[in-house]
C-alpha cells in the first residue's frame, strides 16, 4: 500500500472515529428532548421510536402552567442563575488574582500549594459534604443562597486557578516589562496588558464553573430546606415519586434546563475569541 492511500485510510478512520465519539456524546441529548416532546405512550414503549409521532407539547405546557413542586420552574430557573452567575464573577476573580500570583512570584511552598490544588480536586465532594455542612451552619448561611455561592466557589476554584496558572505564564514578561517604561503602574498593566491575553483562559474557567455549578445537585439537596430556594436540579427530584416516576416531566424540564448554559456559551464564546487577539504594546 502506497503513502498516500496509507494517510488517506488513516484519515478515513480518525474522522470516523470522530463522528463515533460525537454520536455518542450527543445521543443523551438528543433522546432527552425527543423524549420530552413524546405522548406517554411513546415514552413508555418498547419500541425503538428515535422521533416523537406526532409531537406532543404536553409534558412541556404542563411543566410551564403547573410549576414543580407547586411553584413556577420560573423561581428555580432564577435561583440556579443566582448562584451559578454569582459563584463564576467570584471564581473569576479569585481565580485570576491566585494564577497571577502563582504564575510571576517565586515564594516558599509555591510547588506545595500548587500540589495541594491537585489534591483537592481529587477529592471527591460527597467526603466534604459533613465538614461543610457542619461549616456553613455555624456561620448562619445554613438555607441560604449566598451559602450555596460560597460552596460552589471553593469546589471550582482548584481547577480554575490550575488552569488559569497556564495561561499567566505563557504571557511572557517581557509585554509587562514594555508597559511599565512607557509609564504605566501595576494596576494598568494588569487590566490592559494581562488580562486581555489572559481572557480566553477566564472564559474557558468560567464556562467550566458555570455548568459545575449549575449542574450541582449534593449540596444544594443538603444546604437548602426552603423549596422557594430550591435550584433547578434539586426541583427535578418533584418528578420523582415512590410508585412512579414522570419522565415525560423530567425530561421537559431538563430541556428547560439546558437553554440557559447554551444561551452563556454563545455569550461568552465571542469573547474567547476576542481574547485570542486582544492586548498589544507599543512596538
């Protein structure tokens, strides 16, 4: 077999290999929301039924008029973005501050601390959940939003900074260098200079925190006892009951679910891009 068949075999068989890996990721999706637009009697079937015939809005109208759990799924919708927004701008800036230090100083236990940030990402969060239970308690963020913020930080902020740390030090020093002869102080260079070059790595960080968070089920079951308060994953378990099991609801709602973390890519991924080319020194 020539060169040129051998590469445009290999070819064939990464692309296929792709299109297997991509099938396979998406598939759950897919089911999902063909599932919540099926009548029960397809959901309930043996049969293999890949499209809903006909498509029945009935499952998704009920999960608008009815609510979870006897409120609208509007008021969990708004406390998952509370606190996912709220625990990425924190992460966000934690993170960066912590990278950027990590990254340009040299200071005792630096390689431990970054160690440690890899040994606490390993650690499962279900070991953590009495500890932190016990914690928030005590402080009095025990059934409260702004404890739950709080947790979520602490969970994605190894990572974040880890991630971070990379992109800091690619920036090399000599940009920061140009801009302190040309008269600008720490602050400046660090807003116009740093983080511009670093933007990509922040909106990757925050993309990772935002579905972490907003995907959190274990803490936000055990820190919250009011339903008001309730985020969306803790508000599905109301489909759920001791005979039966509503998966035409559960899975309208989680099609629900999903638009908000598409609707924040699609935001953000613009300035990822942006990012890639922003900042510049005087040449």
């Amino acid at each position: 077999m020539n060169p040129l068949a051998r590469r445009r075999i290999g070819r064939i068989a990464l692309n296929a290999a792709g299109v297997a890996v991509f099938l396979f990721a998406v598939f759950p999706v897919y089911w999902m929301v063909a599932t919540a637009f099926k009548p029960n009697d397809q959901i309930f079937t043996t049969s293999f039924i890949p499209f809903p015939s006909p498509a029945s809005m009935d499952h998704v109208q009920r999960v608008f008029t009815k609510g979870v759990g006897e409120l609208p799924i509007w008021q969990y919708l708004l406390n998952s973005a509370v606190v996912a927004l709220s625990a990425v701008v924190l992460g966000a800036v934690f993170a960066l501050l912590a990278a950027t230090a990590v990254a340009r100083f040299r200071f005792r236990f630096r390689t431990s601390f970054l160690i440690l940030l890899l040994i606490v990402q390993m650690v499962p969060a279900e070991a953590l959940l009495i500890p932190l239970f016990t914690m928030v308690k005590r402080i009095g963020l025990y059934d409260q939003l702004l404890g739950l913020i709080v947790i979520n930080v602490g969970l994605t902020l190894p990572f974040s900074v880890w991630m971070l740390r990379t992109f800091v030090a690619a920036v090399p020093k000599e940009l920061e260098e140009a801009s302190w002869i040309d008269g600008a102080g720490r602050f400046t260079t660090f807003w116009r200079v740093l983080f511009p070059l670093v933007a990509p790595g922040l909106v990757a960080t925050s993309i990772f925190a935002f579905i972490t968070t907003w995907n959190e089920f274990v803490f936000a079951l055990t820190l919250i006892n009011d339903q008001g308060k309730y985020t969306m994953p803790v508000a599905l378990k109301f489909f759920v009951g001791q005979r039966s099991t509503d998966w035409g609801g559960i899975m309208a709602a989680s099609t629900l679910m999903t638009i908000p973390v598409l609707v924040f890519f699609l935001l953000v991924q613009r300035r990822m891009v942006s990012g890639l080319v922003a900042g510049a020194v005087k040449g």
